[in-house]
C-alpha cells in the first residue's frame, strides 16, 4: 500500500491554496493547512488546519513539523491597486513569511519546497506594448520587476536557488500568470481584474455604465485555478529546479475580457475609462516553450469556460447578500 505524503500547503485560506488543498486531498494525501484565516466562501478540505501567522518563525517551525513536501502559497498580495499602494508592507511581510518558511523548512527537514512566485518579476521594460513578446523564464534579468511585490518574489527565488546550493535543499519555483476562478476574492480591493469585472458586470442591469481603469488596451493572459492546481502538482512531482511560468498564451486586451463577461452574463453595458487609476505594465503573456518541454503540459481551459463558471459563482454569491438586480439566469 502506497504511503501517504504528509503535506503543507500555507496559504490555505486563501483562493489558489484552498483549491490545491481540494485537489490533493482527492488524491489521497494527508493535507495540513496553515493561514492566517480560514477560507471564506467554503470549508477546508485540510486534515488539519492552523491558524499561524507565518511572520514568525516559531509559526513556520510548527506549521513545517513531520511534513514531506510543502506548497509555499502564503503571500499579502492582491490586484493592481493593491500591489501599488503599499510597496513596504507587502515586501515586509512576505520577505518574513518566505525566509522564516525557508529556514524552518530546512531546520525540519522537509523533503521539498515549492516558493509560488510571480510574473511580477518580470523587466518592466519588457513589457511596454501592448503586443508584449510572450516571457520567457530568463526575462527577469536584468532585474527590473514591479516595485515591491516584484522585487520580493524575485529575491526570493535567488533566495531558494542558495538554499539549494548551499545546503542541498530542494526548491521548487513556479510564476504564476493571472490565476482566476471561483471561490476567489471578488470585492475589498484585493480582487484581480476578471473577478473585479464579474463583480460590476454582475452588479449592472443592461445600460449601465462600468468603469474599467486604464484605457482598456492593456494585455494580459489568464489561467483558470484547476489548470493551476494540476500545473504545481506537475512541477512538485518533477526534477525541475529552475523558475517557470505556470499561465495561458493567450493574450487579450481588459475591454476584450469586458466584452466575454458581458457576453456570459447577457448583459449589454456601456464603459468608462477612468486613466487615472493604476493599470500595471501595458502588456503581459506567458512564453509556454519550457512548461511544455518540462512537464508534457500546459493550461488548456478556454478563457470562455473558466469566466462562466466564475462569473455565475461571483453572481450567486452576490445575490445571496443582495447585491444584484436580478439573478439571471444560465445562458450558454
């Protein structure tokens, strides 16, 4: 009979981390989730759940005892007008969560560690078209990633390259592409573009105006969470060491993204631009050439699919609280 991994994910109270938690406990491993909240729109699937303030070491020390593998999801982060407005408390606070998780991870001597980083990282001036060239992995330098957020996610994959290579521990490091679905943050200020624009998509009748920030032109692609989820459990179980995007290649403009939702929830609507407000870097696509050579893999859901699911879970789930005209109906 086959041993069960014992298993860490942090971050569990959080969308991706939840959904990882589901999906491994399908597979028959022994889960322990650790966050400093519980998930918000269902319960855990964990075996146990902690609630730890991985800023501190003696939190990961515990969170990291009698554990094979962890999935380093926890991060303070959130959408664009988020990551923007507060550079020193998310570089802060992250910067505690993946050293302490390091180290204590080493001290307890976990058989491998996956660090969840960001096409964040990637050179600003690499992305200053819309019809951005796709990122490839070695991209990154000559550093220039976003402020705060950016530049943390980036150390710390050097920072998990000379635990390697100092120690022998094993690292494992993935960028995430923009990764959407349900049972994700929608409101509050943290959500990222397709949950904000399901939420006032959802909140509109036919004839509304909605406001999107930035012209609209901005690029970008996007990854359904199952699609995530299957893509970390590949990169975990692999020999690969070295970064690697984990995202769709397909790019689409934020008024194109506008247009699918609007089409998914039968809803005409008008838009207003508002450039005032912090629209990131003008273009951004995952280069898939070593995903593929690596893993045999890539993410499949068509954007198409993965928005309707999530914009009918984020309509339901505001109707419940009362904050739609009207539930409308499935439509195909």
């Amino acid at each position: 009979m086959k041993t069960k991994m014992r298993i860490l994910v942090t971050g569990a109270g959080g969308f991706i981390g939840h959904h990882l938690v589901r999906r491994l406990k399908a597979d028959g491993q022994w889960v322990r989730g650790v966050d400093i909240k519980r998930p918000e729109y269902e319960a855990t699937a964990a075996d146990e759940f902690q609630l730890l303030d991985l800023r501190e070491y003696e939190a990961c020390s515990k969170a990291t005892t009698k554990i094979d593998q962890v999935y380093n999801l926890a991060a303070d982060m959130g959408g664009i007008g988020y990551i923007t407005s507060s550079h020193a408390g998310i570089a802060r606070n992250n910067t505690l969560i993946n050293v302490h998780m390091l180290e204590a991870s080493r001290q307890n001597q976990v058989k491998r560690f996956l660090f969840s980083s960001s096409a964040c990282v990637y050179a600003q001036s690499k992305q200053t078209s819309a019809d951005v060239t796709p990122l490839r992995e070695e991209d990154a330098y000559p550093a220039d990633p976003e402020p705060g957020y950016g530049w943390e996610k980036l150390y710390t994959e050097e920072l998990c390259k000379y635990y390697r290579q100092d120690y022998g521990f094993d690292t494992r490091m993935v960028r995430f592409h923009n990764v959407y679905g349900p049972l994700g943050t929608y409101d509050g200020g943290k959500e990222k573009s397709p949950a904000a624009l399901c939420r006032k998509v959802a909140h509109a009748v036919p004839g509304d105006v909605v406001e999107i920030w930035g012209d609209g032109l901005q690029t970008r692609s996007y990854m359904y969470i199952d699609d995530c989820v299957e893509g970390l459990i590949r990169l975990m179980a692999s020999n690969h060491v070295d970064a690697l995007n984990l995202g769709t290649d397909r790019m689409v403009t934020i008024n194109e993204l506008f247009a699918i939702i609007c089409e998914i929830a039968g809803k005409t609507l008008r838009v207003r631009h508002d450039l005032t407000k912090p629209q990131g870097v003008r273009g951004r696509n995952s280069d898939n050439t070593r995903l593929r050579q690596v893993l045999g893999y890539e993410p499949s859901t068509p954007l198409e699919q993965g928005l309707r699911v999530t914009y009918r879970w984020i309509e339901q789930e505001m109707h419940r609280a009362g904050r739609t005209p009207t539930l409308v109906g499935s439509r195909a």
